[in-house]
C-alpha cells in the first residue's frame, strides 16, 4: 500500500504556520513602516525646536555681543605675549 498523507499532522501545520502568519503583524515592514515614520515626525519636531530655540539665543547674543565690541576692542596685529599685554579699552 502506498503511504498517505497525515491529516492530522496537515491540520496541526496549518495551525502552526497561521500562528506564525500573525505574528506578522508585529514587523516594522509590515504595518508600512508606521512606527518608523512616528519617530521620523518626533526627530523632526525636535529639529525644529532646536532651531527656533538657537534663533532666539542668536537674537538675545546677538545685542551683547555688538555692545561688547564697541566697548572693548583688541588691536589689530597686535598679540598676547602674557595677560598684562591686553588691557581693554574703555569708551
């Protein structure tokens, strides 16, 4: 007699292998990368942030610095050969 097929283990298979087919769902490429795109819009919030948050400090520097500049100045050549070489000018 020929062999058969095992119905039983057939069906235990199949079982196993939809299991497996619904565990699926938990990879990235399968649920179109949904996650991935999630934390993309996080980088780029926080991107944006950063950058508003460095304009705003430019823009409150910015004014020191000028005033800082016209205050003091170093000439120009001129170099540091020890601390007491530099004394700053006052306007």
């Amino acid at each position: 007699m020929a062999l058969q097929p095992d119905f039983n283990a057939i069906a235990r298979g199949i079982s196993d292998l939809s299991d497996q087919v619904r565990l699926c769902a938990n990879l990235p490429a399968v649920d179109h990368g949904a996650r991935l795109f999630e934390l993309l819009e996080e980088l780029r919030t926080i991107v944006i942030d950063t950058r508003e948050a460095v304009r705003r400090l430019e823009e409150r520097v910015g004014p020191i610095e000028t005033r800082l500049d016209t205050r003091f100045w170093f000439p120009v050549g001129a170099s540091l050969r020890s601390s007491t070489d530099f004394v700053p000018t006052v306007i």
